[in-house]
C-alpha cells in the first residue's frame, strides 16, 4: 500500500564498487512482497527516484543501489541520523505463490537486490531456491553471500571473466541446474531479450523504467501488455511472461 513518510536513516554504507545499501527506520513502510519499490525524494531534484525494496521487516526496510548520477550519488553522501522523504509500498512485486518447488532468480547489475527478500520469502516457504547473477566484472560483484547464506544456490558471472563463469547471465543460467519450476526477474531490457531464449518455464519480469510519478497518475510508464496498456509503476513493475507483447518493447 503506498505510504508517504519521513524516514530516519540508520545506516548507509558502501557493500561494493559503485554499489551501498540504506537502511531506513520506520515500522509503516507499506511493504508486503518482494519486488516493490520506493520513490526516493533528493534536495534540489523534481523527479523521485525509484529503488526496489531489497529487504524489509517490521522495523525497517532495506534499499540498496548503484551510484549512476546526481541522485543515487546524493543518496550516497547521506548519514545515518538523517532524514529522507520516501513514498514506499509502490508496485506490485513479485507472486510468490507461482513459484513451484524449485524456482530461479535471474538478476543482472542493478538488478540484484530485489532479489535478496525474493530469495529470503522462498526460502522460508521452503523452496529450492537457484540465483543466477551477472556482473562485468569481480569488483562489481555484490550479495553474493548473502544469498548463499539465506541457503540458496547462486550462480555468477562476470564479463571479463574476473569471477566465477566467464560471459553472461545466459552462461550463469546454463551452469543452474536445469529443472526449474519457475523464474524471476531483473535486470535491463537487453539482458532480458538474451534470457527469453533461453529459459524454458513461465516466469514474472520487473521492469526499470524511468518514472515521473511512480504510483500511477501521471501516465509516464505505460507498457502494451497482451491484456491492454499497463503502467508500469502501478499495475507493475512485475509482470508475467505471458502478459508481454516483446516486439511492443523499446
Ligand atoms: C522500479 C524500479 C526499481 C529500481 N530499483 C533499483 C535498485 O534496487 N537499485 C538500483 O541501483 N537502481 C534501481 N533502479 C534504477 C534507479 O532508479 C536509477 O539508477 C536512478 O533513478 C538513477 O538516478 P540518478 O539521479 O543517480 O541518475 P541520473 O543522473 O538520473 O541518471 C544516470 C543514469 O542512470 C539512468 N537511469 C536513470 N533513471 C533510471 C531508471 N529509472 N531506470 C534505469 N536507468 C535509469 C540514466 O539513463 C543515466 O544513464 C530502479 C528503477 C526502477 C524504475
Ligand atoms: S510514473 Fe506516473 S504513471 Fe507511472
């Protein structure tokens, strides 16, 4: 459910190359599944910026992020003790209930760490729950044991080969063992065109659009989907592989 509040920060740190995490005090955060996000407000910027909820739980909630531009980089500099306007709550997130015995968790850069309360859910259902991750490169490499540590088996790989399969998260998947029930996803739209091929069940993709609004009203998201137009903030970011129409995607 969306919430708009002032929330404490009360820890934010660097986990990795480019990337950190922030983590917010506040048990009416609006959070109920894996794969939502937040709308971050930042000093002196018109547009919030979207961040997937990456872990949650009645005191706090957890968002990590790469440092790309004037945003995430304002974010960076924050300390705990601070404060931050954040609408949370928002999209749909992941279904939790399609994911069979044995499901697969695809995620590529900055898509990772929706991942991580993903992978922690299923592992509480009692899943057998698989991670395959890319990255460019070791130094970029992030939640790795975190996942592991959560039980799940988590295969990575880096462009240059500098950890783990050399290639892409195509090669992470082929190394994953094949017999999966279902697959989640996130990750760029060109990382999903190579996946698509590949994968050999149903499966939901979160999408990363760039978003005015966040929570449906401005009409700055929309996506054709096989049942109509759809906003991808609101009536997404998730959606099922059925649902989307691939040659409607730019
Ligand atoms: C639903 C959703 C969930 C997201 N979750 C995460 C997350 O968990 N962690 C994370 O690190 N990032 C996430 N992103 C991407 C994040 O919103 C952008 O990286 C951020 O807004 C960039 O802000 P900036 O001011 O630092 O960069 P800007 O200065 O605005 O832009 C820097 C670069 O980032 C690109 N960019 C900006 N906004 C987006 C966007 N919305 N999607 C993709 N690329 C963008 C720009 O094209 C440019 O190349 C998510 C985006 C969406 C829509
Ligand atoms: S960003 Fe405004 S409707 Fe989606």
């Amino acid at each position: 459910m969306l919430k708009q509040n002032v929330y404490e920060i009360d820890r934010n740190y660097r986990i990795a190359k480019d990337i950190c995490v922030m983590v917010l005090k506040g048990a009416d955060h609006g959070f109920t599944r894996p794969g939502q996000f937040a709308n971050v407000k930042l000093n002196g910027l018109y547009l919030r910026r979207p961040i997937s909820v990456c872990d949650y739980n009645q005191d706090q909630f957890t968002l990590m992020y790469k440092t790309v531009g004037i945003g995430t980089e304002q974010m960076s500099r924050m300390k705990a003790g601070e404060t931050v306007d954040v609408l949370t709550g928002l999209g749909n997130g992941y279904d939790v209930d399609k994911s069979g015995d044995k499901p697969l968790l695809i995620a590529g850069g900055s898509g990772v760490p929706p991942m991580y309360k993903l992978a922690k859910t299923l592992v509480e259902q009692g899943k057998n729950v698989c991670c395959a991750l890319g990255f460019n490169s070791a130094e970029d490499v992030y939640l790795l044991e975190e996942l592991k540590a959560l039980g799940a088996a988590v295969f990575v790989s880096t462009v240059d080969g500098s950890s783990d399969i050399k290639g892409f998260v195509t090669d992470a998947i082929a190394a994953a063992p094949q017999d999966r029930s279902f697959f989640y996803t996130c990750g760029p739209l060109p990382m999903y065109r190579a996946v698509r091929q590949i994968l050999q069940t149903e499966g939901q993709y979160s999408f990363e659009e760039r978003m005015g609004c966040g929570f449906g009203a401005c009409m700055g998201c929309s996506m054709m989907t096989r049942s109509g137009a759809k906003r991808i903030c609101k009536d997404g970011p998730v959606f099922d592989s059925s649902e989307i129409i691939w040659e409607e995607l730019k």
